[in-house]
C-alpha cells in the first residue's frame, strides 16, 4: 500500500508502533521495522544519551531498514538531557523522530537540519496545526481512546480524524484503538495516512516486556482502562489494577486538593516493575481501550501482515462488493 506516509518515511505498510515506556526497546523497534512497518525506540526509557546511542546500535544489528526515536517532553522536576539525546538520535543516524508532550518547537531546527523527519504526536486539531506550522513533517493525531495521555479534550477519533483531515496539509497517521484491517480502512477513509499503535504492539512476541503484561492485555476488555490524574492535568488512560483504584479513591478524598506527591506511590518508577519483573499491581501502566479487540499475541510480521492482507479484502471485497451489488 502507498500513502503519503510510507513515501515520506520509506517503508512498506503506512503502520507505526509508537513509542511506549519500557516497552518500546530495540527488540520491538527492529521487529516492526522489519516486518515493514516503524519501529520506534522510547528515548526517554534509556537513563541517559550513551545508553540510547547503545540503544540505536543494538537496533541497527537487528535491523536495515528504517526506524525511528520517541522523544517525549512531559512535565518534569527536572528536564531529562534533551541536547545530549538529539545528538545520540544524530549521531545515530536515525531517520525518524517522533515528539510528544510538549510543543517539540526547540529541537526542531536541529533535526531538520540534519534531515530527519519529524512526526508530532498530538491529541487535538490546534496542535496538529501548530506542529504543521513550525515545520513539521507528520504528525500522529491521538485520539480520547488511546492509551498513554489523551490530553483534556475528550475528543474520539471517530471526529478528530476527519476534522484533523478537514485542517491539515501535511501528512497524519490515526493513533488510538488501532488493532486491525478494519481500524486501517476506518482511519484511511477519515483521512489519515496511515495508523500508529501502542497497545497492540505490547501483545506481540518481540516485545520484550513480562508475559503477565500480555497476558493482561488479551484478558482485557474495552471497559478495563480507567484515566487518572485529571485532577493534575496530566490525564492518562491506564489499565485498572489495585494501584489505580487506589489511586482513584485519592482522587476523590483529595479533588481539587489532589497534589502530585499524593499520588506519587502509584505512578512514579513503577514501569519497570511492571514491564519488566510483572509486578502487575506495582502501579499505574498506560494501556488503551483497544485492549477490549486484542485476543491474540502474533509476531509483529504475522500481526501487520494479517492487518494489511484484512485491509485489502475489506476494500477489495466487501466494500467494492458493496458499490458493485446489484439492486434487486
Ligand atoms: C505502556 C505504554 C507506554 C507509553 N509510553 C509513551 C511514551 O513514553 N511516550 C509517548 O509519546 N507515548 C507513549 N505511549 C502512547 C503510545 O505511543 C501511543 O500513542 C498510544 O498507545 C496509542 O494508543 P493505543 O494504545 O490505543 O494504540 C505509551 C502507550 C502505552 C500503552
């Protein structure tokens, strides 16, 4: 399949695997890389610029085709070393960055520079049309179901993709309940380009996370996320467990009140227990309603060629089957 994204970044299939905290290692990356589709390493789940630069090496032994780093610029107490992790990311040679979080507008005129695309990841349409504006190349339109943070606009994708299309000149993937065929041909007939997915990805052989993780997520249905930390602005859509009702009954005792320190047990430095060791009630892990359409854990290859070869038979077939059907 050709769209304006598998031409700008030079892969296969229009289909990326967003970046997610200790999920998204070189394994993951060079899977779906390999498997024609973006792999992306999280930049910020490597402690420091020498252990992504490590990184980005081990994925390019694993790997010749295209993939991509996450940068993510949320708030923190104190700022990760973003310039020491640009220039492992040039360094590195890699042709891809997606940003998320905040306005990526700092660390633009060096990748650009440097000719690296850059994909914004965003949760509504004036952002997207920010990031367009300061120059970049893609973004990745998320919308009120996915995992991870949806921002505060509560926005689904079933309007955000069309409005994104209606505003937009440059090139978008759906991100956010992606799991199939059906997902692709809904986003591509919103408009988009091409899709992006996190949950999905964690169900999948090649992701190096705890059997437990994957195990949760094809237990799961699509009533099982909960959001929290809306009090703080910071909403994310996460899995519920013992942790995020705990989390939540804070929430309410505290309301207005709530302050991040009251909360910092269930959500601070628990992706590695979680993602790591399988300490599933270790705290709060992002996780998106698309948990409730994924039954299965393929390798990356047979998850994104069963997606396209769905795609092909739903426009192939039932579709133009639909416009060819004689009217009795
Ligand atoms: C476990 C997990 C961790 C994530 N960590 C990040 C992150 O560090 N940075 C980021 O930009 N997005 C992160 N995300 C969001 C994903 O990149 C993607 O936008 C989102 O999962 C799409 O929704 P979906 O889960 O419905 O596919 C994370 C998502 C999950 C599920």
């Amino acid at each position: 399949m050709r769209t304006r994204i598998t031409e700008l970044l030079g892969i296969e299939h229009p289909i990326i695997q967003g970046g997610m905290h200790y999920v998204g290692f070189a394994e993951l990356a060079a899977a779906v890389s390999n498997a024609g589709g973006l792999g992306i390493i999280t930049g910020l789940t490597q402690r420091t610029p020498e252990d992504l630069a490590t990184e980005i090496a081990r994925c390019r032994e694993m790997t010749d085709k295209p993939f991509g780093v996450n940068l993510t610029f949320l708030p923190t107490v104190t700022a990760p070393d973003y310039p020491g992790y640009v220039r492992a990311i040039l360094e590195g040679g890699v042709p891809v960055v997606e940003t998320a979080g905040r306005n990526p507008e700092a660390v633009l005129p060096v990748l650009k520079g440097a000719g690296v695309k850059v994909i914004h990841k965003c949760t509504s349409v004036r952002h997207a049309l920010k990031a367009q504006s300061i120059g970049c190349d893609a973004v990745s339109v998320d919308g009120f179901e996915c995992g991870g943070h949806p921002g505060e606009d509560d926005v689904p994708n079933m309007i955000l993709l069309p409005r994104a299309a209606d505003e937009l000149e440059i090139p978008f993937v759906a991100s956010g309940g992606q799991a199939d065929g059906r997902s692709l041909v809904a986003s591509l007939a919103m408009g988009a380009d091409g899709i992006n997915m996190g949950t999905r990805f964690i169900a999948t052989q090649e992701a190096p996370v705890h059997q437990r993780v994957k195990d949760a997520i094809v237990a799961a249905s699509e009533l099982d996320t909960r959001l929290v930390m809306r009090p703080l602005r910071n909403t994310e859509r996460v899995m519920v467990n013992a942790a995020v009702e705990q989390l939540l009954e804070k929430e309410r005792e505290l309301g207005a009140n709530l302050a991040f320190e009251d909360i910092i047990e269930q959500v601070a430095g628990v992706y590695p227990r979680i993602m790591i060791e399988g300490d599933m009630d270790a705290g709060a892990w992002s996780c998106g309603m698309v948990a409730g359409l994924i039954h299965d854990i393929p390798t990356c290859k047979e998850l994104i060629d069963r997606i396209m070869a769905e795609a092909e038979e739903i426009i192939c077939g039932r579709l133009t089957g639909m416009l060819a059907a004689p009217v009795a």
